[in-house]
C-alpha cells in the first residue's frame, strides 16, 4: 500500500488536501529553517558547503516549493467557486 492511499483511508478529499498541505509545509519550514540556519553561521558559508548536501537541500526546498505552489492553486480554485457554480459541476 503506498502512503498516498495510507493518507486516503476514511478521510474525504478536502481533508486529504489539507494534510498533504500541511505536510508539506512543514516539511518546507524545516528545511528552510535547516538551510537558514546552516548558511548564515559564521563559520559557515555556501562555498564551504559540500556540493553534493548543498544540492541536494536546494532540490528538496525547490521541490516543496512546487508542491505549495500547487496547493495554493488548488486551494484558490476551492475558495473562487461560489455556491451556484458548485451546483453546476
């Protein structure tokens, strides 16, 4: 079973959106904030950052960027449609 049917399991999908959104946002957070955190110490700085981790956290953070982005959408789409239109879908 994968997780995205795990996720599924007794819950509609307003609710499946909203945790796959939170979860994503706060895997976006902590990233962020490990990212932040690991570039503006003293002693440390992008060029000194190995390659390989730094791509990888900048792949991770691109990623989640594109996920919220997508929920967003989703979600200003949700909030756009009026009760009429609901009616007709």
């Amino acid at each position: 079973m994968d997780h995205s049917s795990k996720c599924r399991d007794n819950v509609d999908e307003e609710e499946y959106m909203i945790r796959c959104y939170n979860t994503a946002y706060g895997r976006y957070s902590a990233c962020q904030r490990k990212t932040n955190t690991l570039l503006s110490t003293s002693h440390m700085h992008r060029d000194y950052v190995h390659f390989y981790e730094l791509s990888r956290l900048e792949e991770l953070v691109n990623m989640i960027n594109s996920h919220m982005h997508h929920y967003s959408k989703h979600e200003l789409f949700e909030d756009s449609i009026t009760p009429k239109q609901e009616e007709n879908l």
